[in-house]
C-alpha cells in the first residue's frame, strides 16, 4: 500500500511540476484582449490610442498654419454631416448560445444584409438566441465582440467591405472565463477617414454554467504556476522518500 501511495505521489508531483511548468513559460498573452475590446481603423492601429475626433483637422499647430476655432468646427460638423448623409440602414441579426459551460468555447454570429432582402437571418446558424434589427451602415463596417467574463478571438475579418450580392458576416470564438449571468456587448462601426465612428451596440445576457470539470479547471487556473511546481516538488520528494522507507524497510 505504501509503494502505490508513493507512486502515485510521485505521478502527482511529475504532472504537477509539467503543468505549473508550462503555465510559467507561456503566460496568458493580453494583446489578444485588447484587439478584442478596442476598435481598430483600416490600417489597423488601435482607435483607442489616437485622441482623434471623427472628422477633425490636422491641429494647427502641427502644421504651422493658424486656423479660426469656428471654421474648424463648422468643418467638422460639415464633414460629419456629409458622411451621415451617405449612410444606408439594412437589416442586422445576430446569435449567441442559449447558455454557455464554464471554459468551453461558443461561437457569436453576426449577419448584415444590404442585398435588398428584408431579413439578415438566413446566414445565421439558427441554434441559438437570434436578435434581429436596423442599423445604419457605411461602405465598410467593423464589427467587435466584447465581454469582461469571456475571451474572444476573430474567426472572420472585423473590418469588412459591405457586399451588394450576398450577406456580410462576422464570427468569434468566445471562451467563458466566469460563471454567472455576464453580459456580452457587439458593437458596429463606421470607418470614417480610418477613424471609427459608433453606429449600432447590442448587449446580450449568456448563462455560464460550470460543470466538475469547469471547476477543476477554474481551481488550477487560479493557482499560480510557482505554487504548483512547489507542490509537484513536494509530491515527488514524498514519493521518493516513501519509496526509499519502504525498500529499506525490507
């Protein structure tokens, strides 16, 4: 009975010690949250770290030249007008799961149709909660998924051109990282001289559920890595001194 309690210790200590080593070398990246959450313009850089207003002009004294404060503004509002004007209002749906398990990935769909078509619900899986609605739209439009309680990953582009012959969609990857009623937020944007502009926000309640296994693994996740190679330390060291105790002892 001793020797297999050593073993065993001794295979707890080896998967431990495995376990805690990986999760030190690789740590959980952020960059991914961030493009998640943060809208990015058609070149690509983050919206959030530009202090840009829609439609702005170059300050002026950056340029060199001193421009009037109302001119300025009239510009602007001008500018922002025109675009307005410019923008079309199609049919938008989109679906989230009826309920989600804790650490276990579900996909959020959105759909646009500027087809003509009355409804943007035919590209849509059909499993889940659908939500159907307006929203107006530019020629391009980016599509972003959030939520404190979930990570979210891009399947599809979020900066897409709208189609005239078939429906625009997008699709994420979205892992509950919390258990509970959390909220998830969809927001459309407009991209107006590679500055987005908001048009249409969606906040949707998922049901996250945990299973014994979503616990397991929510425990291990929130030890830190050192604790568990620790841990595998002492579990390999009992095992070893429970082996030697028991040879000796014969």
């Amino acid at each position: 009975m001793l020797r297999l309690l050593s073993f065993l210790l001794i295979l707890i200590g080896a998967g431990a010690l495995a376990y805690g080593g990986y999760q030190y070398m690789n740590p959980e990246p952020k960059t991914a949250e961030m493009s998640a959450s943060a809208p990015l313009g058609s070149n690509g850089f983050d919206m959030e770290s530009a202090p840009v207003i829609a439609g702005s002009k170059p300050n002026s004294s950056a340029t060199g030249k001193s421009n009037n404060g109302a001119d300025e503004m009239f510009g602007v509002a001008s500018s922002t007008t025109d675009f307005l004007s410019s923008l079309r209002t199609v049919p938008i749906a989109h679906e989230t799961p009826k309920g989600a398990q804790f650490g276990r990935p579900f996909t959020v769909t959105v759909s646009l149709d500027a087809t003509g078509d009355d409804s943007a619900t035919d590209s849509l899986p059909g499993t889940g909660n659908i939500v159907e609605g307006e929203a107006q739209v530019s020629d391009t439009v980016q599509a972003l998924v959030s939520g404190e309680a979930f990570k979210v990953e891009a399947i599809t582009p979020a900066t897409q051109r709208i189609s005239p012959l078939t429906e625009n969609v997008w699709r994420w990857k979205v892992t509950p990282t919390a258990v509970g009623n959390q909220e998830l937020v969809i927001e459309l944007f407009a991209l107006m001289d590679n500055e987005a502009l908001p048009l249409r926000t969606f906040r949707d309640s998922v049901q996250v559920e945990v299973s014994r296994i979503g616990q397991a693994i929510a425990l291990a996740q929130s030890i830190s890595p050192i604790t568990v190679v620790a841990g595998g330390v002492g579990s390999l060291l009992a095992g070893f001194f429970g082996f030697v105790g028991f040879f000796r002892r014969r």
